[in-house]
C-alpha cells in the first residue's frame, strides 16, 4: 500500500532528470511531473555552458496527433543570481507518456533537447476546506434568493401601479414549493453527476504493476507480471527492449541489502518471463523489475520472494552482481562539503581505482555503467543512467533525434575514468547506491547515502 501511494515510473522517485545536448549546448533538465492530471510539471533547466541566453519548453503526448502540433512554447524564466538556471512550468493534459521540448538559444545558435516524462495521476487532489465552506455557503445564498424572487414575482407581476401586495398566498407559497424542489432536484442531480465524474478521475488513479516470482525446478526462476486494472493504454504484450533486454530485473536480499544481482529474465508470453538463477545464498530477496511500453511509458514493478540457497550456472552477458563486499574498487568522487539535499539535482561521480590509478572504463550495455538508488526501507527504487533517470527506450521512442549527442556511438568509442550519474534523492532518507561500471567484467560497488 505504501508503494502504491508513491509510484511512478521510479517507485517513489516521480521526478524525471536529464542529462543531454540542445544542438551545442550541453543541459541537466529537471522535471517535476504534478500528483493530479490535469496538473502543472516544474521545469528545471541547468545550462552547463555559459553560452545559453535563452530556454523555451513545450509539452507535448510522444504519440498521436497532437505530437506534431505543439502549443506555442513558453519561455523559461533566467535566474537573476545565477544566469546559467532556467525555469518554468507546463500544463500536462492527460494520462499518458509525454515529452517535454527544450529549446536552448544562444551564442553558438539554438537547438532542442527532448525529455520523456510519464504523466500519472497519483491521487485525486481534495477541495479546500474554506473553498468548500464557502461555496455550500453561495448555494444556499442563491436558492433562498430564486425561491424568494419567484414568490414576488407570482405575488407582485400582476399588480397594478401603486397598489400594494397582498402578502403571501396560496398561489405564491406553491411556486415557492415547486421552485424549492425543483433546485433540490438539480442539487441531486448534479451530486449524482459529481460522483461519476468523481468515480472516473479515481479510476485513473496510477495502479503500479505488481510481480509475482517462483523457483521452478533447479535454479529457473519464472517471473509474472500483474497489471491490477488500470487504463487500457497499459498493456502486456507491448513491451519493448531497452538496452537489449526487455526486462531488467534486479534481486536485492533484504533487508541486509548484501545481495545484489541486476539479471535480463527472457519472455515466454506476454507478462511472463523467466531465467536461470546464479548462485545465491538464501534469503528474502526484494525484486524490481523495470519495462517500457512501446508508447514510451517506463514502469518499475516490485515483488518478494523467499529463495533457498541456489548453485547456479556463473554469470555471462550483460547479468551481472552478486555478494556485495563494500566498493569493490570503485571510488566516489564526492565533495565531502556539501551535504546531499533532498529533491536537490547532483551529479554523482565514480570511477574505478586500478594499481595504476585510475582506470578507462567500457560501456556497460551501452552506457558508461548503471546505478541504482535503493532507500533502506524500500520505498524509494531509481535505475539511473549517466544521462539521467530515463530509459533511452522512452528517448528513442520520443525521437531518435532525441538521443544524447555522440550515445548512438557508445560501443565504438572509449567512456573515460569517470562516470557521472545525474539523480536528486526524492526524500530525507538513508540510501544504498549500486553502481556498476565495466573494466574487462561487470564490478558492482556499493554505497551509503545519507540525504538532509
């Protein structure tokens, strides 16, 4: 229940960050998708050069019609202290995958960057208690007068000049009657309209996806997924590969949390998938399983399981974890200075400690490597990426123009010695990251976070 009441793309993680290029400019957009939809989404855009002199945002559904006829774009508002931070707000309209288009302009010319963000209606947004006072109140107000008006007008229109009204009567009282019930009808009705319209914003309520998963035979795993009933814009049998996998499935021992594997379960039908496990040890083990639908949505699932001790077949392809034994050689360049702060944009950056110093680092299922932000009461789960939070499934779907500048060249290039993770910690709250990052094999490090 606790999950439910926070999900989002991420579980408990709805803020969206990216990290990509506007033509020459390099930019960290921020977005901070509404509870309610309709609903206004925050736009945060950190220019990261010092060229940028203006930012336009426009949203706009990822598919359908209205994809190709944007509204008129906003201009973002530039920070009077600090010129190189723009924000502003848009209006997301309906349930669905959207897209936000940010164009930067400046003095090396202009360009857009495109940011997919998931609109989902978390909970219905309740009306003030004073609003609600205060309109009962002009209801009241209201039927009293058009009751009493009909009464002086049954009494008093028939009368001639200068004479004066015989006060109540038979006639008038019964128009009153049938005006007083008339409006009683009306407030019925429109109650009754109320509650419908009531019942299908309810319905539209996010309703995350759960997982189900049991040990079948000798170390295979079979993974389910259960839609609960949402809207019919979810379905099973539309998902789509994300860095080569159609699921990323990640089992966390819990609540030690000194497990982890980050596994690429096959589909056999719609919903259903499964694997060969790697040996583990026994335990309950958290499981996150993170799709994206073809219309570019990205959703997390989560599920328990109750494992034995399994011996396994070693770890091959992209399947990487295990035993976690601190950081593994990795280093976090951290500023000891400044705290971490809640909802607050940072780039988390790592690198791998060799005998020699730092090490070059190989793509890691096309990205510099994988981190995952885990709170250590399990309400907060974040997949992250170096560009940001977002699959690069929902960028493609967005437009392939969409894609980070230099990332459909990943695999033929070099990453560096540090990988830097854009993410900002939704809440005050203890933290473990998994950072994962390739040096001839997958190493998996982790980390504690404490944000303020």
């Amino acid at each position: 229940m606790a999950l439910a009441a926070c999900a989002g793309a991420h579980v408990g993680s709805p803020d969206v960050y990216f990290q990509g290029k506007a033509g020459p400019y390099p930019l960290l957009v921020v977005v901070r998708p509404p509870n309610v939809i309709p609903g206004t989404a925050s736009i945060e855009v950190r220019a990261l050069d010092p060229g940028v002199r203006s930012v336009e945002i426009t949203p706009t559904p990822m598919t359908g019609f209205a994809a190709r006829h944007p509204p008129v774009a906003d201009v973002a508002e530039q920070s009077k202290t600090d010129p190189q931070y723009f924000t502003g707000t848009l209006w997301l309209m309906s349930t669905g995958s959207w897209e936000i288009h940010v164009r930067a302009a400046g003095t090396s010319g202009s360009g857009e960057l495109l940011v997919p963000v998931p609109a989902l209606a978390l909970k219905t947004q309740a009306m003030q208690q004073g609003v609600g006072i205060f309109l009962l109140g002009m209801l009241v107000f209201l039927g009293v007068g058009l009751v009493a008006i009909v009464g002086a007008a049954v009494r008093e229109s028939r009368l001639e000049p200068g004479v004066a009204s015989a006060g109540w009567n038979r006639r008038s009282l019964a128009w009153m009657t049938l005006t007083a019930a008339l409006l009683a009808l009306a407030v019925w009705g429109g109650k009754v309209w109320w509650a419908d319209d009531a019942a299908e914003n309810a319905r539209k309520i996010y309703k995350p996806l759960g997982i189900t998963a049991s040990l079948e035979g000798a170390g295979q795993l079979e993974v389910r997924l259960q839609d609960p009933g949402w809207l019919p814009i979810r379905r099973l049998d539309d998902i789509i590969p994300d860095h080569g996998h159609l699921m990323h499935l990640f089992l966390v021992r819990w609540p030690a949390m000194d497990v982890f594997f980050h596994l690429h379960p096959d589909e056999n039908a719609p919903g259903l998938f499964s694997l060969a496990l790697p040996s583990l040890p026994a335990g309950r083990y958290r499981i996150y399983g993170d799709i994206v639908h073809d219309n570019g949505l990205a959703e997390t699932a989560v599920g328990d399981i109750d494992l034995p001790t399994v011996s396994g077949a070693p770890l091959t392809g992209d399947d990487a974890g295990g035993v976690m034994s601190g950081t593994n050689g990795m280093v976090w360049l951290r500023d000891d200075a400044r705290p971490i702060v809640a909802k607050q944009a940072n780039l988390f950056r790592f690198e791998l400690s060799g005998p020699d110093g730092p090490e070059e680092l190989e793509p890691y299922m096309g990205m510099g490597g994988h981190a995952e932000f885990i709170s250590l009461d399990g309400s907060v789960f974040a997949h992250v990426h170096p560009t940001g939070t977002v699959p690069m499934a929902s960028v493609a779907v967005a437009s392939m123009q969409g894609m980070p500048q230099g990332m459909m060249a990943m695999h033929q290039r070099e990453i560096g010695k540090v990988v830097s993770f854009p993410y900002g910690l939704p809440a005050p709250k203890r933290y473990k990251v998994f950072v994962q990052l390739k040096r001839g094999t997958v190493r998996t490090g982790v980390f504690d976070i404490t944000v303020e």
